[in-house]
C-alpha cells in the first residue's frame, strides 16, 4: 500500500506537470479571454455548462463574472447551466439527458453570446449538443476538453485540449484556465 506521503508527492508532481502543460494554450486563452470580454462589454451574455466536477467549474466561472473576481466592479451575467434541478430534470425526463444543455442554449442563447462547455473526458454529448445548438444561433463557443478531446474536439471555435490521463488533474487545470480567463478579463472589463 502507498503512504500518504507518497500519493501526495505523486498528486504534486502530476498536477505541475498538467499545469506547465497549459503554457502550450497560450494563444487559445488569449482568444478566451477575448471572446469572453468583447462579449460582455457589448451587452452578451456567458453560458456555462459541465458535469460532475466540471458543473461546479461552470458555476465557479459564473460566479467569478457575476459577482467579481478580484476587483470590485460591477457584474457581468453569466449564467450556469448546469445548475437548477427542476429545469435539468424536466429537460433529461421530457427529451432526453443529451439535450439538457442544448434546450437551455436554445432558450437563453443569443447571437454574440459565448458558450463555455466543459468535459473532462470529451465524450460528453450533452455538451458536444450544447455546442452545435450555441453554434446554430451564432453563438461563439469554447471548450474546455481533456485527453484528446474526445468527440468534442473540433466542435468550438476555441479548444483549450489539457492532455493527461487523470481527470482530477484535468479538471484543476480546467479550473486554473477558468480563473486565467477572468484573470485577464478582468483588466478590460469596464468597473
């Protein structure tokens, strides 16, 4: 059985290695980051969506614009798709887990809104569905993918692809991501 000292030491030295892994998106957060300001200071909106862990992301990224990140200034609407039980719900009973998303994006996405679509796996099709409804109605989307990509590779306008193997350390990068976009956003959105 390995100590705690041991996996703790392994968790470390994954988690540098997917995180200096990310300097390799550079440009791929840069246009995020530009998609997701030039949204918000020309009266757009961001959707947020992911599974699991990946919806507590979305909230978090939601969170970060409507409330604030780090300055005070005044909030930005982002909306998180992955919350609302009743909603998700009817949608999942009504027409299916695949389009929870997709129906939400239909009914609150417009033209110049960005869409931000998480999967750990990339294989999610709820999200890969979410992103075709946001790109049916002019919508910019960016995914946030793992691995390969899975079937969600290619769908966005942006893919910012952590490889790795571990979802854990997929998803801290995810989040790492999220918070750089805000980070940078932060600096052009007006207070």
């Amino acid at each position: 059985m390995r100590s705690s000292s041991e996996i703790l030491k392994d968790a470390i030295g994954a988690a540098t290695k997917t995180l200096q892994s990310i300097a390799q998106l550079e440009a791929q957060i840069a246009t995020s980051a530009e998609l997701v300001a030039n949204c918000l200071t020309s009266g757009g909106k961001i959707l947020a969506c992911g599974n699991g862990g990946s919806a507590a992301d979305a909230a978090d990224f939601c969170t970060e614009l409507a409330c604030r990140f780090v300055e005070d200034r005044r909030p930005y609407p982002a909306i998180n798709l992955s919350q609302g039980g009743s909603l998700i719900t009817a949608t999942g009973n009504d027409y299916g887990f695949d389009k929870i998303f997709a129906r939400q994006v239909q009914a609150f996405g417009n033209a110049g809104d960005v869409l931000i679509a998480i999967t750990t796996s990339g294989k999610s099709r709820n999200i890969s569905a979410a992103i075709e409804e946001a790109r049916s109605r002019k919508m910019k989307t960016i995914a946030l993918m793992g691995r390969d990509g899975g079937t969600s590779a290619g769908l966005a306008d942006v893919d910012l692809i952590v490889k790795g193997d571990a979802t854990a350390r997929i998803q801290e990068a995810h989040k790492f991501i999220l918070h750089v976009i805000c980070e940078i956003c932060e600096t052009r959105l007006p207070k």
